[in-house]
C-alpha cells in the first residue's frame, strides 16, 4: 500500500506539529497518523514514494525545527508494520 513510511518521534504536541509543517513542506509527503506515548512521546508518520521520503526526514534531521528523538524511513513497509500504522491513523 505504502511505498515508503518516514517516522519522527519528539516531544509534545506542538512540536509534532511543527516537524509535521518542516515534513509537508519540504517534499511531496502525506500525513498519516500520530502516536501519542507516556511522558509526552509523539511519533509522526508520513507517506510517499521512498525519494520523497527520505528528502523529508533528512530535511528534519539536518535543520530540525524542535528538539527531535529519532527518525526512520522504511522503504516497502512490511503488512504488518502498515497495520501497526492504520491502527494509529486518526
């Protein structure tokens, strides 16, 4: 379904939004989903081709708009890794 999935992780909601902005901006990516965790852990998702993707996650990882905890760009995502992503979308 995706050809390739970037994930960001950082903390709090507002800063999510601006990694999220930083994301969509700079290439031709899709928000997905987030993923809220314990103590203020937010991991966005994003989709697009893999080029796309990879151009936005280095974007965030060279000139990061917030403090950011860890990045990953999966290529060809697994069903199941898609599954663990759908489960999150809102």
């Amino acid at each position: 379904m995706f050809q390739a999935l970037g994930l960001v992780e950082t903390l709090g909601s507002a800063n999510a939004i601006l990694v999220v902005d930083k994301l969509v901006k700079t290439a031709d990516v899709t928000y997905e989903a987030k993923n809220t965790k314990c103590g203020g852990h937010v991991t966005v998702f994003v989709s697009g081709d893999v080029a796309a993707v990879t151009e936005a996650i280095e974007a965030v990882e060279q000139n990061p708009p917030c403090e950011v905890l860890a990045t990953a760009v999966i290529s060809n995502p697994s069903e199941e890794a898609e599954c663990l992503l759908l489960l999150n979308k809102k």
